[in-house]
C-alpha cells in the first residue's frame, strides 16, 4: 500500500549556521501493508510528523520516493512531486481544523462539495455518503448542529468524519488525541481503532504517546533523531527492544550493565554482572565477553519477602527502600548490591520500606541490548 525509500529532509540550520543543513527525517524507509495502522512513535524533534508531512505534500522531501498503491507521488530520481491536493490522502490534524461557520454536516460535505467538476458526485450521492459516515462515528443525531457547539470528543470524530467522507486510500493522523482530556482520550483510542478496523482503513498514525501506540497499532516505528530505531508489532517492541533507547522510550526498564559469560544450548545467554548472574535472550549471536545491557521491565520482576539464603542466577536478594501505589499496581524500589530496582506488584502487595525481599528475573522477561546504546 504505502512504500517509503530512503526519505530524506534538511532544514536550513540557525542564522549564524546557514550553510549548515539540520537533518530532521535520515534516509528513512519503511512498508505499510493494506489495512494496517502503521504509528511513527517517538519524542518531540525525532522526525516523526516530518516525515507524515513528506507524506502529504507538506514538504518536500530532499529525496528518496513515496509510493501509494502503486501511484507514485514523490520521486527526486524521477522528477514527480504531486501536490498535496493532488495526491488523494486524507488527513487529521492535531488540532481539527474544523471549519466553525457550518454545521456537522456541511463540515463533512465540503471536501465533496469543491472537487473539480470531473470528479464531482452528484448531490444525492454526497449526501448519503455523508450520513453513512456521520452514522459511522455516531454523530448523525448531531448532523444540523454548529460545529463550534460541539465537545472535544465530538469534534475530533466530526474531523476524522471529513477524511473518511473522500475514501481515501491512506489515512494520515498526526497526534489528534493530544487535545483531549485523559478520560476522553482513552476511550477515543478504542473508538478510532473500531472505525479503522470497520472501515479497513490503512493509515499512518503520529503519536509520542507509548500507551496510544501500543493500544492501537498493528505495527510501531520508534524514531529517534531522524531515524526508525525499531520496527515491529507493539508486542515486541515493549517485550524486545533493540536499543536501550527504545527500552526506556517504550514503558519503564531496569537496565543491568555486565557481560557475556556463556551461552547455553538453548540459546539463551548467561550474563555476569557486579550484583551477580541473570539467564537472557538476544535475537543476534553475542561473543562470550561482549558487554551489554540487560533490560527488564518492572512488572517482569517477581518480588517475594524474605531474602534467599544464597543468591544463585537470576535470583537476588535486596531491601525495599520505598514504594508508590499507582492504583492498578504498587512499584517497589529494592536496593540490591550498588543497584536500585524496580518491581511492579498487585497492589494486593505492599512491603514498606526495610523489608527484606528476593528478585526474580525470568529469563523469557529479560532482553539484551548493546552496552552505551
């Protein structure tokens, strides 16, 4: 459906650097499948909605080449640059963009109403697909109502109505849950991801929201400094980070520095650090020596009381020296050798401070990833 090949984009740097080029999007390339919500995910200044720009016809991308069902809309090599409205996408901004001076319905029917004559649907058409679309994101009750009078929530699904009116190959979103409250903004990620499913939507979504990306993704691109750190489903980007960047972005991790002491026949490796050894996998082969970085969620760490008579690997004793309730769970920081932990309990645990505790590391729960990364 959507292909990227080697996307490129600078800006001119500050006024006393003006020979110097920033690099916001580094040769980025990716493919989004038909039907998928593909999520660029990342802090502020990574490339992301850059790079959802580049997409549109916002910018004009130094090179490299987008491709949308087979219909080529930028090629530097080629010499095509396809205006934004000449590329057909529809597009969510983060901040609506309603027009206030019409109703709901006519906000959903403009984009129709100004085709170029050739492509223009006669009116009964516009109309019908304008009510199936308000039904769609249940605001046909609202259809004759100003658009300024409408809610937060009611606004953002009034302008996703608009884009999805045009039937557009690809949608593009950039962050348009940012502006909600955190009750509303959770429960328009279930809406949004019910409409993309039942429309077969495929779209490119820009969050820096970890928790929005892994609810709603079918594939997540984490991007860092202009470039993709790490592609693949929500899954195994939180429970396999490549990077201790991608770790530490997606979620919270514990990281353990040490060192490849042997590999067993399982192919799960046997690291030695300064507290003691931990059993975890790689997917690439690691020499015995290497140093790396073990990463472990909090909630991955299994926390019992009392301490165990000799520490052996992948269980360690330490003293808990604070905790937090978090409503859903309690985190516990243990104190263990030079090292403070976090473990992440049923908030049916709570162990106060001096408490003494044994960790465990399942070695499934535990990820390596290159040192000083």
């Amino acid at each position: 459906m959507l292909e990227i090949e080697e996307l490129r984009k600078t800006f001119p740097a500050s006024r006393g650097e003006r020979e110097k080029r920033v690099v916001a999007v580094n040769d980025v390339a990716f493919t989004v499948e038909q039907g998928q919500l593909f999520t660029l995910l990342g802090p502020s200044g990574c490339g992301k909605t850059t790079t959802l720009r580049c997409i549109a016809g916002l910018e004009n991308p130094d090179k490299g080449e987008i491709t949308v069902d087979g219909r080529t809309l930028f090629s530097n090599q080629n010499g095509i640059r396809l205006r934004a409205n000449e590329r057909g996408l529809g597009m969510v901004f983060q901040s609506y963009a309603i027009w206030p001076h019409m109703n709901v319905f006519k906000n959903v029917a403009f984009p129709l109403e100004v085709l170029p004559w050739k492509q223009r649907l006669p009116k009964k058409e516009i109309n019908s697909r304008v009510e199936r679309v308000l039904s769609v994101v249940q605001l046909d009750h609202l259809a004759d109502r100003e658009a300024t009078d409408l809610s937060g929530g009611q606004q953002q699904r009034l302008a996703l109505a608009r884009a999805l009116v045009m039937e557009p190959p690809l949608l593009l979103l950039d962050e348009p849950l940012s502006n909600l409250d955190a009750k509303l903004r959770e429960e328009m990620r279930f809406e949004l991801k019910r409409l993309q499913r039942e429309f077969d939507i495929t779209a490119v979504y820009v969050t820096h929201d970890q928790v929005e990306a892994l609810a709603m993704s079918n594939v997540i691109a984490v991007m860092e400094s202009g470039n993709i750190e790490q592609i693949g489903r929500p899954r195994e980007i939180y429970e396999r980070p490549v990077s201790r960047f991608v770790a530490n972005f997606i979620g919270t991790s514990n990281f353990i520095e040490g060192t490849i002491k042997e590999r067993d026949s399982d192919g799960v490796f046997v690291v030695t650090t300064k507290t003691g050894d931990l059993r975890a996998s790689s997917p690439v082969d690691l020499p015995v020596g290497e140093p790396v970085v073990v990463s472990v969620r909090p909630e991955h760490v299994d926390v019992a009381k009392g301490s165990t008579p000799v520490d052996s690997v992948g269980r360690w004793s330490g003293v808990v020296e604070n905790r937090a309730f978090l409503g859903e769970s309690v985190d516990h920081v243990v104190r263990v050798g030079e090292l403070e932990l976090r473990a992440r309990c049923n908030p049916a645990m709570s162990l106060p401070p001096e408490t003494e505790v044994t960790l465990t590391f399942p070695e499934s729960a535990c990820s390596l990833v290159p040192a000083g990364d």
